[in-house]
C-alpha cells in the first residue's frame, strides 16, 4: 500500500467518523495489501464509497508466511464461524490476487481441495462466478516487483466492497468537455477531494482554478465549489484551444460547462478574476471548509501577479481590453503577458510567494478544522522534511511524493487549520532552502532535453503565441 493510499484511507475514516485500527509501522510500505481494524461491514463499505486508491475490502480471516502456516491458522478458526459462510445454501468463489507471481488457471481447483484438507473448510454450497453468495479470496503478496518470487505475506478472506476506481474513468480528461494542458488527472483530483474531506453542504476553494479540475472532483463529492484565477482567458474560454480537434476555444468552453457535464452545475457557486495574492479582496471571517489547488510552478506557464505600482493609464486600458476582444473575435490569441488586470500590470510571482500567501490565505479564510491540499514541487536531491513550509495555525497532516523525474517530484501536503490567532495570521515560515534556487533552473538542469524543447519552441513561436500549459506536468 502506497503512503497516498494510507492517507486517503485516514481520511475518509476521519469523514465518516470511523475509529481505523492501523498502525503504520506494521507494514511493509512495498506490501499492496494492509490490515485495518474495523468496527463492522457497514464501515468498510462507507470508506470504500470513496476512496479511489483502496481497490478492496475484505473480511480477515488468516494469514502466514506460507500456505501451510495459512491453512493451519485458518483451521483454528472456530467451526460456528466458517458455518456462517459454507452452508450448502450459499454459492461461493474462490479467487486468488497474487502480487509479483503469476497464478495459472488450474491454481483455483488445486487452492479448494488445499482448503477442504488442510484447513478443515468444506464448501458445501454451488459454485457460481457471476454473482456468488459469498466471495473468497487468496491474497498473496510474494515481494516487489522485479524480485525473485518469495512469499512474504499470505491471506484469506471474503469479498465484502470495492473501492470507486470507476470514477477515474468517469472524470477521465479525455471525455472532459473543457481542459487545459495542465488540468490534474481525475485520480489525482479525487484524492485531493478525499484528503479535503470535500462532502455534501461544504464550501472549497481553489485559488488557482484554471479549468477547474479539482473543484470537479470536490463537486462529485457534494461540495460547493468556487474559484479565482488572474487568467481571465482560462476563466471565460478565449485563446487557443488544448484540444487537437480545433485551434481556438469555444464560448461554451469554461468550468460550468465541465460541472454541467456531469450534472453537478447546481453546486457552482462563482469563479471570479482576481488575484491569489490580493487578500482584501475578501470579507475577512473563517469562510471556506477547505482549500485544494495546484499552483503554477512558473515552468511551464507564467507565475504572475499584479504589481499595483505599475499602473496603466486609464486610455491605454481601454485601448488593451478592445484590442484583445478584437483579437478574440478574430480568432486570434492573445499573449497573457499583454493582457490587463484591474489597471495594473503583471510583475513576477515568485514560487515561494506564492506558498506563503497560500499558507497566509489558509490561515486567514479556512474554518477552524477546514484543510488546506496543495501541491509543493521539489528538487528530491536536495529535499528533506525540514523543507516542508508550516504555519503557526496550521498542523501538518499528510505529506506524500508524486514522482516526476529521477529528481523533480511534487509533493501532496494536506494541512489543517488547528487555532484561530489573529495575531498569527500572516506568520507563514518558508524554509530558506526550498527555493534557494529558482525551481524553473533546476527544473531544466535536471532535464536538459526540456530546456532544448522550449528554446526550440520559442525560436518557432508565431506573432501573438503564448507558451501552454501540459496535462500532468509541472506547472
């Protein structure tokens, strides 16, 4: 089970309220398979009305280190329990999910005579691989993969739900009615949904919305959705298109559309033009149940935001805003460096501004309990758990890697506001190591071949063309 896995696990646990029994320590992080302490069935099909990364739940019966040591404890079992589930009444089927060792299909009969020998469990009913009564499962785990086969972990148990894996498939981008290049992967935005603690009547906020992708899969889960981006191109569909089909975007392209789509257009709130670094533009109080974004990265799109000192006058604002509609409607784009916000101009956004208006913003506008998820890219070779930004509101609760290359990785932070200190509210600490270098330079000194991509680009670009963005890419 991987540390994303675990995570979302706790945290569906936490939203239903269930007491998970797990210890952390117990397992093998290279294991797919971990043993929880439930209450009842009725909690096990609550958690897995959720989660995406858990694929099953099963009912424990026994484990061992071989199957001689399996069918022994499974023997020891009391009678009156393995009665409840061999009665000749109920149809069953035997499954076996093997991690790292290939099982041929004569395994299944040789694994039901093992049972009805060695572990003294005589399955009496009719066999039925439809829709069975009761499902068994051999759950095997023979090392990681690229190993030589070993057995390292053995069990047997019944089927009792699956997890919602077929939401990936759903939200998946490729039937997305609007994307841009960098909108996340549905089972990455369900996560963070899940992390967020996303649920019917909360309010979330993404302040870097884009197409709205996150908001989605929080929307999926019942959640009222709002967003804010200083792209107002992103947010009322005009410029080039990132679908291959056609050039330019649509006027039916934006994220109500997309929560249309999927029927969930009653839970948009609004998604405004504004400005992740300009906080008074909020009524101050305790107003969102959780914030989710991916901010820009300032690698593959720009990371601005308005510099108030450098004002355009009033005639030349309006001569922008008509030039860009002229262009729009001529079905040309507009660069976003041209593009005019409020009269004032755009100035660099630094990586680590932005975390720690981010973690600022959090502290400021969450509800005392709400959850901050936000992706932090990194250099892995210089990154270590001191790096981590913190705020004295805020308690860290999760903290996982998503790979990117051999040394850039993002990683999944899941905070949660835990004091209300008005003193406090702007005393975000980011480590000075994080971003002692400019990501960006690290970013193509680590991958040289994408620095020769992008020059190559830019050499090539045409009058008025802006670089995009790249589904699942650092941003």
């Amino acid at each position: 089970m991987s540390a994303p896995c675990g995570n979302e696990l706790k945290a569906v646990a936490d939203f239903f309220s269930i007491q998970l029994g797990f210890d952390p320590k117990s397992y093998d992080k290279q294991d797919p398979f971990i043993v929880v302490t439930l209450e009842n069935e009725k909690q096990a099909k609550q958690i897995t009305s959720r989660t995406v990364l858990v694929r099953s739940v099963y009912n424990y019966w026994a484990e061992g280190t071989s199957r001689e040591e399996l069918y022994q404890n499974i023997k020891q079992l009391k009678d009156t329990f393995k009665e409840a589930y061999c009665s000749p009444s109920r149809s069953f089927k035997i499954n076996i999910e093997s991690y790292n060792l290939k099982q041929d299909f004569q395994t299944i009969p040789k694994r039901l005579q093992e049972l009805a020998e060695h572990a003294n469990l005589d399955l009496q009913g009719p066999v039925s691989l439809s829709s069975p009564d009761v499902s068994f499962y051999f759950l095997e785990y023979y090392g990681s993969q690229g190993t030589k086969p070993l057995a390292k972990k053995l069990y047997f148990g019944t089927w009792v739900a699956d997890g919602q894996k077929h939401l990936v498939q759903r939200y998946d981008l490729k039937k997305r009615h609007y994307i841009g290049n960098t909108s996340m992967d549905a089972r990455l935005s369900l996560l963070v949904s899940n992390l967020a603690l996303a649920g019917p009547g909360s309010w979330v906020l993404d302040p870097f919305v884009g197409t709205g992708s996150l908001l989605v899969a929080c929307a999926h889960y019942g959640a009222y959705v709002t967003g804010t981006d200083i792209d107002y191109k992103i947010i009322h569909g005009f410029g080039k298109s990132s679908s291959h089909k056609k050039k330019f975007r649509g006027p039916d392209e934006n994220f109500l559309a997309n929560l249309r789509q999927y029927g969930l257009e009653d839970l948009y709130l609004d998604v405004l033009v504004g400005d992740a670094s300009k906080h008074a533009m909020w009524r101050r109080s305790s107003l969102f149940d959780a914030i989710v974004t991916d901010p820009p990265y300032g690698i593959r799109e720009y990371t601005v935001k308005i510099d108030s000192k450098k004002r355009n006058p009033e005639n030349k604002i309006q001569a922008q805003e008509d030039e860009d509609i002229d262009m729009v409607e001529k079905g040309h784009d507009v660069c976003e460096k041209q593009t005019s916000y409020a009269g004032s101009q755009k100035s660099d956004y630094q990586l680590q501004d932005i975390v720690k208006d981010l973690l600022n913003f959090a502290a400021k506008f969450l509800k005392l309990g709400g959850h901050l998820v936000y992706w932090l890219p990194v250099y892995r070779p210089d990154y270590t758990e001191e790096m981590v930004p913190s705020h004295p509101c805020l308690k860290l609760i999760s903290n996982c890697e998503q790979t990117i290359t051999l040394k850039m990785s993002r990683r999944l932070i899941t905070m949660q506001k835990c004091r209300e200190d008005t003193e406090l509210l702007d005393a975000a600490h980011i480590p000075e190591m994080l971003y002692k270098e400019r990501l960006r330079d690290k970013y193509f000194e680590a991958n040289p071949e994408n620095d020769k991509k992008k020059k190559k680009k830019k050499k090539h670009r045409g009058a008025g063309e802006c670089d995009t963005e790249s589904v699942n890419q650092p941003t």
